[in-house]
C-alpha cells in the first residue's frame, strides 16, 4: 500500500523593512491553520527571509523577526500548538528572485510557511 505524503508550503510577502503580520497576511494563515487542524501531528516552521538591501546582520534578524512574529499570530489568533511551530530566519538567503529589480525584491521579502510529515 503506497503512503500518500501531504504537504502544504505557503508564502507571506513583507514590506520593505516590515516585519509586522497584518490583515494582508490572514488568508494564508487561515490556510496554515486549517492544515493543522487537519494534521496536527506535522511539524510546522515559519521561514522568514529577506531581500538584499541592509546590511546581512540587519537582514539575518529582520527575517527572524518576521518568522517569529508569523508563528506568534499563528499561536495568538488560530491555534495553540507552540511545541509544533519552529521559527527559523534565514536572511538574504536563499532569493527566489532577482534582488536587482524591485518586483523581485518584493518577492525576496517573504516568510514561507512549511508543513509536512
């Protein structure tokens, strides 16, 4: 019998130097939310990243910011699972865009949701 694997990997994008979650952000969270409820035994890790404007040290702790202040609205609005939710800031790196064009900036400053067994 093949194991079906599920997964659910979802994207939050930032303003320039923000960190804060705001109602922009609630839809995919809600998303975040029902997948857990659904599979409460996933581990889930908020990835917060950043363009490459700034000093790396600077981006090294926005992006962490933005990942803790994504798990903090996942705990404080949706759920209570805080032994399941892991915040991880990983900077500039790794870009999915071109940091030299603006767009590609905006794509760059994010916080990926991922969960799956």
């Amino acid at each position: 019998m093949e194991v079906k694997v599920v997964t659910l990997n979802l994207t939050l994008l930032f303003g320039f130097d923000r960190a804060q979650v705001t109602p922009f952000h609630y839809d995919e969270l809600k998303k975040a939310v029902e997948f857990i409820d659904k599979y409460p035994m996933f581990p889930v890790v908020t990835k917060g990243h950043t363009d490459a404007q700034g000093s790396a040290e600077y981006n090294q702790d926005l992006s962490q910011w933005r990942a803790n202040n994504v798990r903090k609205a996942l705990l404080d609005k949706y759920v209570e699972a805080a032994d399941c939710i892991t915040a991880i800031g990983f900077g500039e790196t790794p870009p999915i865009a071109d940091n030299v064009i603006a767009d590609g900036r905006r794509q760059n400053r994010r916080v990926e949701i991922n969960m799956q067994p």
